[in-house]
C-alpha cells in the first residue's frame, strides 16, 4: 500500500484507490475497502487530522483481512499519524502484577476502543 496524507485540523478523512490491475474482480477489490474503511473506523480517535489517500498494490489481492489492517496500522505509524504502539497507559506497570483479562471490569474489549 502506499499512502498519501495531507495533514490538517480537520477530523480524518479516507480516500481509496484500488484499481483493476489490483484485482480484476470488483468483490475482490470491494474486500480491500470494506477492511479499510473498518480500520479507520476503529483507529480514527488516534489518527492525526488530515486527508487520507490509500493506494492498493497488487500483494493486497492475495493477503488476509488481518494483514490487510496490520499493514494499513504499521503504514500509518510509519507515517506518524498514529502514535507509535506501547504499552499505553500513564503509570508504569507495578513489578509481580498481572494484566487484567480482556472481559475484566476496567479493561477496555479490545477491538472497539483503539489503544492510541
């Protein structure tokens, strides 16, 4: 993929091109853009403002949904829209202390709240 931003102040916005030489069937191109548009979706509270434009290359035909948004995320770190991954959090983590499970009270689901 490759991406072109034109930063701002206003809230994100995504722009998508995938073409036929990407893949020459529509669903196959329509997948790519509906795992996209998912991806922004989740990630747009940490995005940074600005004019999004994706350009799909042709591995994207061939690659899982999950490769498709974790190589959309590293792109957009790269680019430093998105604040790079951590451990998050403010407090550094006690010594012996276990993390919370995923469905504990005052753990986040995971895939609806983006960890920024």
């Amino acid at each position: 993929m490759t991406l072109h931003w034109l930063k701002g102040d206003t809230p994100a916005r995504l722009g998508l091109a995938v073409s036929r030489k990407v893949d020459a069937r529509a669903v196959g191109r329509n997948r790519i853009k509906r795992v996209l548009r998912d991806a922004t979706r989740h990630l747009r509270p940490c995005l940074a403002g600005g004019d999004y434009v994706v350009v799909a290359r042709s591995a994207a035909k061939t690659a899982t949904n999950l490769q498709l948004r974790e190589a959309f995320e590293r792109l957009l770190r790269r680019a430093g829209a998105l604040p790079p991954a951590g451990q998050g959090g403010t407090m550094p983590r006690r010594e012996g202390a276990e993390p919370l499970p995923l469905n504990a009270p005052g753990s986040s689901s995971g895939r609806d709240e983006p960890a920024c």
